[in-house]
C-alpha cells in the first residue's frame, strides 16, 4: 500500500507556510509522497484574484521543484469545476485503488467539517491529517490525525495584501515564485530588480 498526502488548496499563491506543513506531515507519518492539488473552483473560497488556474498550477510547480517527495495533482484542474473533496478522492480511488491516501486540512478546515459535502463517506476514502493554524480551535467530532508543526501564521491573502502594498517577500515564498509573480504582474505586484 502506497502512502500518499493529497495536500489540496487554492494555492493563491503557495507560500513557505504550504511547503512547512506538507513536509511536517510527510515525516510524522512516514507518507511515500505528498501530492499538491490546486482546486479548480473552491466550494468555500471566492477569491478574487488575477492569477488564472494555469498560473496557479504553474506557481505550486516551481514552489517543489527540487523536492523529490512532493509532485503535483492536476486532478480538479483537469476536471474543471466546483472541487467537492469528496467527488475528487472517490474518483482517485478508483484510478489507484492500491493507494491510501491522507488528505491534509489545516484547522480552519478542521472547524468547519461537518459542513462538507458527503463528509461520512469522505471519511471511508481517506484519512483526514489536521495541522493546527493560529487562531483556528481545530476541533471537530470527526476523526482527524493530528499532527504537530510549527503554527506559522501565513496565509495567501497575507501575501497578496503584501504584494499590493510593495512590501518584502523575503522567506515567504519560494524565490521562483516571487519572480514568477513579478515576471506575469499578478496580485498587483511589480518587478524588483534584484538585489533590492
């Protein structure tokens, strides 16, 4: 059996917070590989955003490249659509039955599962993997493995907000992927010449 992360997210953009915690999980629970997902229409998330699905898709690529455990899952980008977790991992079953599959939330997720779509049967298909998130109660009467990691109070509207304000973006994201925001003009931002 192949342990497998499905780490899914908007990833708008993905940041150093993404990476922390996907390779916190990967170690405590000793997974094969952590797949990131971008979802293609959030059912809880409207953003407003200027980077398109392709953008996206390209900016979790070059946030793991060099990182021989973490891949890409084009799953729901393929597939279009509104994302329900449940739709994507019943139909990922059946395309690798021989796959366990630990689907990791962070605690805001946590708060609200009881609120996803077809969450009983969800949780015949995965095991949901909790990371706690600073100011999130992560509590729930689902079954959730926790997993301990460093809270790191980041999320993507952070980044936005600081790429619309012309504010440093040093260890927040990869390097590529600031450059790769800055080359297509996304959130806002403006090229920097480098070194400044």
């Amino acid at each position: 059996m192949k342990k497998v992360g499905i780490f899914g997210g908007t990833f708008n953009p993905p940041h150093i917070g993404h990476l922390i915690m996907a390779n916190e999980v990967y170690a405590a629970l000793k997974l094969d590989e952590i797949r990131f997902m971008p979802n293609a229409t959030a059912p809880h998330k409207e953003v407003s955003s200027s980077a398109s699905n392709a953008q996206r898709l390209e900016m979790v690529e070059l946030a793991i490249q060099g990182i021989p455990h973490f891949s890409v899952e084009r799953f729901e980008m393929e597939r279009g659509g509104v994302s329900y977790t449940y739709e994507t991992m019943k139909a990922m079953r059946e395309r690798e039955p021989d796959a366990e599959f630990h689907f990791i939330i962070g605690g805001d997720m946590i708060d609200s599962l009881d609120s996803w779509y077809r969450i009983d049967d969800l949780l015949e298909l995965v095991h949901f993997v909790g990371v706690k998130r600073p100011g999130s109660n992560a509590l729930t009467d689902y079954k959730v493995h926790m997993v301990e990691a460093p809270e790191i109070n980041l999320s993507s509207t952070f980044i936005r907000n600081r790429l619309q304000h012309k504010g440093p973006l040093h260890f927040l994201l990869q390097p590529n992927v600031e450059a790769f925001i800055r080359k297509e003009g996304l959130y806002g931002a403006t090229t920097i010449v480098s070194g400044h």
